[in-house]
C-alpha cells in the first residue's frame, strides 16, 4: 500500500483541550461550570475590546491586514522596539510552530525543561528536531543542567517564564549568566512570557530589554492571558529584523483575523482594565496561597494566574469538584502525576473551589 502519512505522527499525541464546557455540563446534569482549568482570565475582556468586536464585525467579510501593521506598530511604540522586530501570531501556539518551521532541519538538537508546555516539543519533533530534555529541579527550571545540554548541533533552547505548569519564574542574573556562557555563536533562545504580567518578583526580567545585549534571543508574549482575548488567539514574539524576516517567510498568509487584530488593538487602549485584571489575580493569589496553605496543601509560590497544587489522590479530588461544578485540570496531563492545576478566579469561585476541597 502507498503510505499517506509521515511516520513522525506516530509518536505524536494529539494537544487535549477537553470537552467543551457546554458537552460537559450536558454530560453531568450541571446547569453551571466554572472552568478553572484554562489559565483564562477572571474578568473577561475589557468594554472597549467589546465594542471594537463589535464595530468591526460587519467587515469580516473582507481579509485582515497581512502583516498586522497598526498592531505591530503600536506594540513597538509601547515596548521601545521597531515594528520590523515583532510578528504578530495566532496565539503563541503559532508562533512556536513558525519557529520550528523557520530554524529546526532533521537532526538539530533543542533542549527543553521538561515537564513543560507540549507544543514546544511537538513543533520540535514535527521537523525531525531531536528533543532534549532538561529536568526540572522539582518545580524550577535547571539552567546549569540546560547549559550542559547544549552542544554544537543545539539549535534552540525553548525556555518558559513564568513557567507553565509549574509557575515558577526564571531570575534575572541567572538567566543572564546562561545567555553570557552561550556567547556570540549562541542557539537560538526562545523565551516564552505568556504570564509575565502577573510576575510581582522584582528579580523578574524584561525579555525585551535583554534583546539589545542578546541579539538571539526571541521573546514570545500573548493577549491571551492578561487581555482576555484568549478566544481571539493573538499573540506575538519580538526579535531582532533578521529574525522576525525569517518567521515571516513561514508565516501564512492573513494569518491573524480582523477581529483579532482590532480586539488587541483596543486592549492596549484600556491599560486601566489591564491594571484591574492584573490587580485581582495578584490579590486572588495571595487570598488562595493562604487559603491553600491552611489546608495542609504544597505548591510552589506561583508567579502566573494559576496553581500548581499536589494534592493526595488527586483524580478523585477532580472528578468531585467537576460533579460539584468546578472543572480544574489534571496535573497528569501536564507532566505532575498527584497534582492539580487551578486557575485563579474571582473570590466567589475560589471560595466555592475551598469548599470543594474540603469536600463540602
């Protein structure tokens, strides 16, 4: 028979963002889920994201800017950057897959922390890149074992800050010596801020800020978490002209939609609902680390909007708070067997989320 298929699929498993929200309740008899599984924002977007959708929805018929210009161009206004340093993506989950497309052949090595965000291996694997793995030092990323895994056929090192799912951050001076030791022939460095906006750890670093002295350095960021366009999927990496050139010779064409495009526009016009949002998780987590805490429960200090949590016989725990209305997300999946990952949500879900653990 003539194959079809590449034989790279094989050892692939397909990303599982779980039943809809909607075929869950249906499943369960709940007239009401709150979802706590997603990392998703607590306040949804801002009016004028709303509106924005709104004026714009009578034009989808017609296709979006190409290049995202007005987005790029605002985006390089408020981060001091050129807008040839900043391509704008459908979620970071493209922009990862655009970065393997743009710099992985059959055979390069690229070191990632495991356990980690899957697609960075998957993109990796899909190319015929070979993945090396870098264990975390329990819920930290190991940057001196990562250095070690370094070697002449290194193509890239894909690291992750606020880390998900461990939500641990990457320092400032640690980072820096690791990028200092890689030198001038240094691998490509991906560095993944999705949650950078929830970090309140003063030794956090701008990625950005680092791009003048660490010319291979790629930043990736969303508007998915602190802009609640998580629906939208824009988000967006920054790096030098070269190298933003060469993930546009991959990119597809009207990549990032109208609608998209105006939402995020318009979110950068509301730093106010920005600030409120970041303003709740920070005061949400706190509430939640003591709360947690109390109850006898371990968790590293997360820096992201969401909880690592190792609870005991932590299937069960999940499938009682999914019967009770509240969908969290197994830490199995995500690499943390005897974990739960919670996002934080307003103080009316994570209080209902405490008496779910206590099993009220």
């Amino acid at each position: 028979m003539r194959p079809l298929w590449r034989p790279v699929l094989d050892g692939i498993t397909p990303y599982d963002a779980g039943k809809p929200v909607e075929a869950l309740m249906a499943e369960l008899g709940l007239t009401e889920l709150v979802r706590l599984s997603a990392n998703e924002s607590p306040l949804g977007p801002s009016s004028r994201v709303v509106e924005a959708i709104r004026r714009e929805a009578a034009r989808v018929h017609l296709y979006p800017d190409g290049g995202s210009l007005a987005l790029r161009e605002a985006l390089g206004r408020r981060l001091g950057v050129l807008p040839a340093q900043i391509v704008i993506g459908n979620g970071a989950d493209e922009l990862i897959g655009m970065v393997a497309l743009a710099a992985f052949d059959p055979g390069d090595e690229v070191v990632v922390p495991q356990p980690s965000f899957e697609p960075y291996a998957t993109a990796a694997v899909l190319t015929g890149a070979l993945v090396r793995p870098s264990p975390l030092a329990g819920y930290e990323t190991d940057l001196d074992d990562v250095r070690r895994r370094v070697t002449s056929r290194t193509k890239a090192v894909i690291l992750c800050s606020p880390h998900n799912p461990a939500t641990t951050i990457i320092r400032r001076e640690p980072l820096v010596r690791l990028l200092e030791a890689l030198g001038a022939d240094s691998p490509l460095v991906v560095l993944d801020e999705a949650y950078r906006e929830f970090c309140d750890d003063p030794a956090y670093p701008d990625g950005v800020q680092l791009l003048v002295r660490f010319p291979r350095l790629l930043v990736l960021r969303t508007f998915s978490k602190i802009a609640a366009l998580a629906g939208l999927r824009v988000g967006y990496a920054i790096g030098t002209p070269e190298a933003i050139d060469r993930l546009n010779r991959v990119r597809a064409p009207f990549n990032v939609n109208r609608l998209g495009q105006v939402a995020a526009l318009a979110s950068l016009d509301d730093p106010e609902h920005r600030e409120r949002t970041r303003a709740l998780v920070l005061e949400e987590r706190a509430f939640l680390s003591r709360e947690l805490a109390r109850r006898g429960l371990t968790f590293p200090s997360s820096q992201a909007n969401f909880f690592l949590v190792k609870v005991p016989g932590a299937a069960a725990v999940r499938e009682r708070l999914l019967r009770a209305g509240l969908l969290v997300r197994d830490g199995a999946a995500v690499g943390f067997p005897d974990h739960l990952r919670i996002s934080i949500g307003t103080r009316e879900a994570n209080e209902r989320l405490l008496r779910g653990l206590d099993g009220a």
